[in-house]
C-alpha cells in the first residue's frame, strides 16, 4: 500500500538527485555526448531512479532502527466510522447539558 515518505526520504532523496544529476551531467561531458534534450533526459532519468533507490534505503533503515509504523486511517471506511464515533459522542455530550460543580 501508498505510504506517506518520511522527512528523513525527502531531505536524502533531494541531495542525492542534485549530486547524482550533477555528477551523471560531467560524466557524459567527458565522455564527448553533445548536449541536447536526450542526454538530459538520460540525466534526469537515472538521477531519478539514484534518488529514489537512496530514499527507499532511508525509509528501510528507519523502519529497522524503530520498528514499523503503525497504520493511519487506511481506507474512507475507517474515516467514516471514525467521525460517526465523534459524531456519537458529540451528540452525547450536547444531551447531557453543562455540568454542574
């Protein structure tokens, strides 16, 4: 299932997409490719996939040093019960009035 990524995989995942876009783009300088959208392409396409590979270490290593996360709200169903609880104890509360002390 789609989980949220932690801050940890966002902050990591964006440094090594620059550093990767960047070290990808002078690799390929001195290797002679011409400049143009192809190479840029392959640029961006392999730092996407260096990106997302250090971002997926970072969520697995997070997940051994802590344990698994437990589960929010997976599906609108657990929504709805849960605000048809509130609703509930809302309606419970109004009945009963002000307290008195």
């Amino acid at each position: 299932m789609f989980t949220l990524p932690s801050t940890w995989n966002l902050v990591i995942s964006t440094l090594v997409f620059f550093i990767a876009a960047r070290y990808l783009h002078r690799y390929l300088e001195v290797q002679g490719i011409p400049k143009g959208m192809t190479r840029g392409m392959l640029v961006f396409s392999l730092a996407s996939l260096v990106s997302w590979g250090s971002g997926e270490m970072v969520d697995w290593t997070q997940e051994k040093i802590e344990g698994p996360q437990p589960q929010v709200a997976e599906t609108s169903d657990d929504m709805s019960q849960l605000l048809k609880v509130l609703g509930q104890a809302q309606s419970t509360a109004e009945l009963k009035g002000p307290s008195s002390n």
